[in-house]
C-alpha cells in the first residue's frame, strides 16, 4: 500500500473494481510530489502540495455493446461519487482529467496562468490546429 493513502480510500477501491467483464475500464494512480510540490509562480500547475491524482476511466472497446458503454460509465460515475462524498478528494482537480461540466479552467489555474496560457496558446497554436487541448483556452 502506498504511503497516504487512507484506509477508508483503501476500502473504497478494494469494494468498487472496474467492471470484470470490460479490460478498458480503469483506475490509474500517480503521486506527485517533490519538485511538483514545490511553488511555481510560472507555471500553470495549481496544485502545490504532496497527493495522489487518481483517474478512474470507464471505457470500451470501439465495437462495445450500449450495455457495456453504461455498465463502464456508471462504475466511473459511482466510485467517483462515493470518493467525493466521503471527503477524500481535494477541492482542485486536474482540468484533463475532469467531467466537462467541471471543467472550468479558471479554477484549476487561476485567472494569471488562464491568461498567460492564452498567450502561449495563441503563439504556437494560432490555427487552433489541436482544438480540443484545453479548448476554454
């Protein structure tokens, strides 16, 4: 078991596993610490402190049945419910990694870094060539 990782979490994922008949339904863990703890006036990652992203990924094969593409996004769904009502989240999440009605840039960056992502975003992407990178931006 990885350090900090609380028991109640622990239980959490132990008794909800991705559907067993669906391979592409997943749970992903990183811990990001160290230098990404550290703060950073510029950079646009808001997160400055030890965690752990953990992504829960409900998803078929192209060819999958309707019942598989809900069973895969209801599991996702209902895991990350019971981890938002037990408290074990932190109130920043990761924009790529988020619901899109959740998806609000603003409160992953902080309007500085939105605008100087803007910036940066209109310099090397002018034409929009990768539209769906961060599209609020």
């Amino acid at each position: 078991m990885p350090s900090g990782l609380s028991p109640q979490l622990i239980d959490l994922l132990v008794d909800n596993p991705p559907p067993a008949t669906n391979f592409r339904s997943l749970t992903l863990f990183h811990h990001a610490s160290h230098r990404a703890a550290e703060a950073n006036p510029h950079s646009a990652y808001g997160i400055r402190q030890d965690h752990y992203i953990y992504a829960v990924t409900g998803g078929t094969s192209e060819g999958g049945s309707v019942e598989e593409k809900e069973e895969a996004e209801q599991w996702a769904n209902q895991l990350y419910d019971k981890i938002e009502r037990a408290g074990l989240s932190m109130s920043k999440g990761y924009y790529s990694f988020s619901r899109p009605e959740h998806a609000d840039a603003v409160a992953y960056y902080g309007q500085d870094s939105v605008r100087r992502l803007r910036e940066l975003k209109h310099k090397y992407n002018p034409g929009n060539a990768l539209p769906y990178a961060l599209p609020i931006l």
